[in-house]
C-alpha cells in the first residue's frame, strides 16, 4: 500500500510555543490530505482537509488561526499548533488520498507543558 | 445518531477463534467501506477496502458489506495474538473524500 511519513513523530513542547508537523506521502502523490486528532481510546477526529495549492477547509470547531495547514506540493503539508496549550497535547494523524482510499501516518504524539 | 456506528468493546477472544466485528451505518448513499488497524501509539493501517455490498477475502481477512440492511463485517480467522489492536471501520459517499469513522473496537487475542 502507499507509504506516508510523519515527522517528529513524538515532540514535547512548553506552553505558548509553535509546533510544526510534517505529512509527506513517499510513494505516491496526494492531491489531498487529510489532519486527524486523536484522543486516548477514542477514534480520529478530523480536523481539515488540504488540497494541494489552496487553502484548507477546516471542520466546524477547529480553529483555523490555531492550526495552520499548508499543502504546498504533492507530497508535503505540514501542521503548525500555534501558541500551544496543554489542551492541545494530543495525537497527530495526516492521510494523503490515494484513489479511493486514505493512507495514514504514523501519527505525532504533542506533549505541551 | 452517528453516521457509522461501531461496538467499542473491548472483545477479548482466544488464539485461533474466528473474530467478527461489525458497524453499522445510517447514510444509504455511502458506497465505499473499509477497515483499518490501528495498534496503540501507531496510525491506521489499511486492511480491507470494499466498493458498495460483497463480498472482499484477503488472507485471513474477509470484509462483508450489506447495503440493504446498513451493516459492515470484518471477519478474522484463526486470530492470532498479534491481531490485537483496535480496528475502525470508515465508510465515503461517491465523490466525497472525507471519511466518515466508526469509533474503533479493541480486540484482544489472548494467548
């Protein structure tokens, strides 16, 4: 199947800081990927939606000043958490859309102190 | 309601049993299902993807879809220990791109 990376895969950051998050599909070229949260024993939360070269379509909730997406090739986008709170420590999931499915990361794990 | 339903668990079975999970889902127009493994600490791994209802085998693995009764089925047979995980089923209308989650059931093969 296709191959996405995700990287850090685990960052401890301390409050007020900005966290950026990278998504590359390595095998295959997304038009669109996806950013998911995650919390403990429950399942993905989608948090936006980025087309390569446009602007991201957040889910009603999310704050999208908060959390930057940018998808600027086919096969990065990055999230950046800005000003992070400890609320926002959580588990960080990317997909890329490969035909009529989605590929997922290995997830980053967010600890802000 | 939630657009796709799915049993929490946890479920725990023995080595060797056959193991069936199952979701439900309430939007007719999904047409596209899958099933994802997710081990702890780890992303969703793609195991079965199935277009509108039938029948899907890949090894261990058989994926069941019937649209006239809103029900998806995965199948595990002679499950091992490391099957253990949570296992999500994800349904998609045509079209559309985004996935719609169920909210994942632990599984547990005991040795």
């Amino acid at each position: 199947g296709a191959v996405v990376s995700q990287h850090p895969s685990r960052v401890i950051c301390k409050s007020g800081t900005s966290v950026k998050i990278e998504c590359r599909s390595l095998d295959f070229q997304a038009t669109t990927m996806f950013w998911y949260r995650q919390f403990p024993k429950q399942s993905l939360m989608l948090m936006a939606t980025s087309n390569e070269g446009s602007k991201a379509t957040y889910e009603q909730g999310v704050e999208k000043d908060k959390f930057l997406i940018n998808h600027a090739s086919l096969t990065l986008s990055t999230l950046t958490v800005t000003s992070a709170h400890p609320e926002d420590s959580s588990f960080y999931i990317c997909s890329g859309s490969a035909g009529d499915t989605q590929y997922f990361g290995p997830g980053t794990r967010l600890t802000v102190l | 309601q939630k657009e796709v339903e799915q049993d929490p668990g946890p479920l725990s079975v023995p080595e060797g049993a056959i193991v069936s999970l199952n979701c439900t889902y309430s939007n007719s127009a999904f047409q596209y299902f899958m099933w994802y493994r997710q081990y702890s600490r780890k992303g969703p791994e793609l195991l079965m993807y199935t277009y509108s209802s039938g029948n899907k085998e890949d090894g261990r693995f058989t994926a069941q879809v019937d649209k006239s009764s809103k029900y998806i089925s995965l199948f595990i047979r002679d499950s091992q220990p490391s099957d253990s995980a949570t296992y999500l089923c994800a349904a998609r209308i045509q079209g559309a791109q985004k996935l719609v989650f169920g909210q994942g059931t632990r599984l547990t093969i005991n040795p």
